[in-house]
C-alpha cells in the first residue's frame, strides 16, 4: 500500500515533491500598441525576406540547358 521510498543524501531532495510555493508570479505585463505593431512589422519582414529568398532562389538552382548554338560573337563568323 505505501512505497518506501530510497533514502537520499539531502533532505531537501526528498521533501522537494511535497513542497508548494505561497508566492504568486507576477501578472505578465501587456504589450502596448506600439510594441505589438513592432513586433507584427519584424515578423512580416522575416517572412518576406524568406518568400524573396525563395522566388529569387529557386530560378538560379534549377540546371541550365545547353544552348543550342554556341556563343560566338559575330564578328569572329567572318573569318
């Protein structure tokens, strides 16, 4: 019915799981108007760059054809 429990060095270890705190956190403080439009206007900028990344990016990764004539300039067809 009852476990016994392992004797440990520390008391405080063994009665940590029955200890309870009578002190209350702080209330979380409010973002203003200003901070939370920051916030938002950081966020929307990571995105976009990501987004930009991806359509500039994307293009430059995909394999090149070969071209089907090669380039030469035309001053050199004269000759």
């Amino acid at each position: 019915m009852f476990r016994r429990r392992e004797p440990v060095p520390f008391a405080f270890v063994a009665e940590a799981d029955r200890f309870r705190s009578n002190v209350t956190p702080p209330p979380r403080v409010r973002l203003g108007k200003a901070q939370l439009a920051a916030r938002s206007l950081v966020g929307l900028t990571v995105v976009a760059g990501l987004a930009g990344s991806l359509l500039f990016g994307i293009p430059a990764l995909q394999p090149n054809k070969a071209p089907e004539k090669s380039q030469q300039s035309t001053a050199s067809e004269g000759r």
